[in-house]
C-alpha cells in the first residue's frame, strides 16, 4: 500500500515464508493456519483516520479476519493479538487504566480492534497486548504516530502548534513491542486468557510534557498551544502497566532512547513517504 518491501531482509532466513494473499480468505488461510505453532495476526488497518477512510476495510480486516482466524485455529495453537489501550478512549482525571477498567472506544479503529480483542478473549486461549502509542525507528515505521510525528517537527520544522495539549497517552518503543511478544511464547501457558497493557509506565505524558522531553534534545524546538480549534483524536487516559511487569517482563527501551534514535534517523528520513495518510 505503501511502496515498501519492509521484510527483503527476513528473506536470508530459511526459516522465512512470505504469502502474497488476503488476511480475509479463508482458502488462503486454513491452509497457512495448520502449519503454526503461534499466530501472531498483525494485518490492520491501523489508525482513526485510516479506518474512516475505508470502514469497511477496518470492518472486515481488524475484526472479521480475527473472528476467522479464532474459528479456524485449533485449540493448541498459540493465539498472540496486538490491540491498544486507545479502547480506554477518555479516562478518569489522576486515574491510570488497568485492564480491569471498561473499555469505551472513541473511533472506528478502537471499536474494531476491541471487538476483535473480546472474541479471542472469550475463546479462553489467547493472550492481547494493549500497546500504548508506539514509536522509534523501523523497516516499515509511521510518521503519523505521536512521538516520531513531532520529533519529525522538531528536526525539520523547528516547531509545532499543538491542540489540547493537556491531553495525556502512554508510549512504547518498537523494539519492546516484538520483545512483549516473544515474552508472551516463552509465558503463555501462565499468561492466556488476559488482556496486558504494555507501555512505559514513567511516560503517561501529555502531548505538552512530550514537547518538553524532545526539547531536552532538541534544545531550539519551539511548541505552543493553540487557543482556537481542537483535536480530532480525543483519547485522553493514563495507563497502569503492572499487570505485565508482573509476569517478569519490563521495557528495556526509554522514551529518551527513543527520541535519540529517531533524531538520528531524520537524517536519513527526509521525505514523509512513512505513515498512513
């Protein structure tokens, strides 16, 4: 969709297949889905504006694909499901979320992907991770994510306008996102059944704070907040990540690294061909 090949460098591994298909055909899928140990669906439509832009895209792809994939697997198979702590929607003032906290979706995108979160969840054998808003630097990154869209400001603009800057999100580096992943193999027999937020539980920050934190680095980043007009994305809660540091596992990438990292790759990144606009 994008004009990437973001996996060219997993084809020097043996252990490597790629499929050209759709996450919605069953065909495709039944035959694909008996040689699995694990299944990991990753195939979304990821985002608000994304989703509004073809709903019945994130309708079929976000929900219904998953619903197909928890009908055809078998019990044994291991079922691991990224989804987002954006199904909180607009928290409690001082409260952080846990997992225990209802879900209340404020967009397209949540509401699909909570949907598909509670259909593996009642089956009993799966394990969810609710990621906090991802960012660092990848094959196949988005510009269009909190972190990395104003860090991308900050290098190249030297400023941004912010709206609601009082509205507050968790953060996690990338790398800790396929890290949670592989703790969720190695644990899942003590982890299934239960959704996991997965975040930096020193970075619930408000768009603000996340503006000061990058002026750390960048020191001539320059950012207001507007008094006219408002965000369309309304998300606005902290988030508890208790639960899974729980289970031994603890994010080995900071906010800080992040920014440095992405700082660096800005230099290359000159064009805004990653994210989904």
């Amino acid at each position: 969709m994008y004009g990437q090949a973001p996996l060219l460098d997993s084809c020097s591994n043996r252990n490597f297949d790629f499929v050209y298909g759709d996450a919605r055909d069953e065909r495709l899928l039944h035959a694909r889905l008996s040689q699995a140990d694990c299944i990991i669906p990753l195939a979304a439509l990821v985002g608000a504006p994304a989703c509004n832009r073809d709903a019945i895209g994130a309708q079929t792809v976000n929900r219904d694909a998953v619903a197909l994939i928890s009908r055809l697997r078998s019990k044994a198979q291991r079922v691991l499901f990224p989804t987002t702590n954006s199904g909180y929607g607009i928290g409690q003032q001082g409260i952080a979320c846990t997992e225990e906290t209802p879900l209340r979706p404020i967009s397209l995108y949540g509401t699909t992907k909570v949907e598909a979160e509670k259909i593996l969840l009642d089956s009993g054998e799966a394990v969810t991770f609710r990621l906090a808003t991802v960012f660092g630097a990848s094959p196949r990154m988005r510009l269009d994510l909190l972190v990395n869209d104003f860090v991308y400001r900050a290098v190249n603009d030297r400023a941004v306008v912010l709206f609601e800057a009082h509205f507050k999100r968790n953060y996690i580096h990338i790398r800790d996102v396929a890290r949670v992943f592989s703790h969720g193999i190695e644990n899942y027999d003590a982890m299934k059944g239960r959704p996991y937020n997965v975040g930096l539980s020193d970075a619930n920050l408000s768009k603000l704070e996340l503006c000061e934190r990058i002026r750390k680095h960048i020191p001539e980043f320059v950012f207001s907040e507007s008094t006219i007009g408002e965000d369309p994305d309304k998300r606005d809660y902290i988030v508890s990540n208790a639960r899974i540091e729980a289970t031994g596992w603890k994010p080995a990438h900071s906010l800080d690294d992040g920014i440095v990292e992405l700082i660096k790759a800005y230099k290359i990144v000159k064009q805004r061909q990653y994210g989904n606009f």
